[in-house]
C-alpha cells in the first residue's frame, strides 16, 4: 500500500499535522519550503528519503523550522518500506 500525503494545501489551517502510521509499502510527504516543519521518524524497517532537509538522528527539519511563525511537527510511525519527504 502506498501512501502520499500534501500538506501544502493545509499549511493555511493547521499549526500541527497529527500522527501517521505507516505500514508495508512507500509513503510521500510533500511539505512546504516556506514553512517551518519538523518531521520526527520512529521505527521502520527501510528507507527514509529526505533532500534539502536537516537531519538530526530521527528528526528531519527544513531551513525554515525555527523562524517562522506557523510550524508543523508531524510523528511518523514508519513500518516496512520507503519514506519520501519532498519540500515544495
């Protein structure tokens, strides 16, 4: 089962993205470029795919987490598989 998730169309309404599980197969986060984001990876069996963003043990930030006024953390439980987080 593939999973793709685009929280750019959200970014306007939520503070915080709430919890994603995931399972077999791959999963896509697309997230914003101009908005803080704070993506943390727990467990899992795979890999994680993670370009232009900070990596910080299980923890992927963008450029933008930390300056800017909205932020969205997001908890991945990840299980077997690949995990792609693309910033757009």
């Amino acid at each position: 089962m593939d999973t793709e998730l685009n929280f750019l169309y959200f970014v306007l309404f939520i503070k915080e993205a709430n919890h994603n599980d995931g399972g077999i197969g791959s999963g896509i986060l697309y997230l914003p470029e101009n908005i803080g984001v704070r993506v943390h990876v727990d467990g899992g069996i795979g890999s994680i795919s993670a370009k232009g963003m900070n990596k910080d043990g299980k923890v992927y930030t963008n450029d933008a987490y930390g300056n800017t006024d909205v932020s969205i953390d997001i908890d991945v439980d990840a299980g077997i598989g690949s995990i792609d987080l693309i910033l757009k």
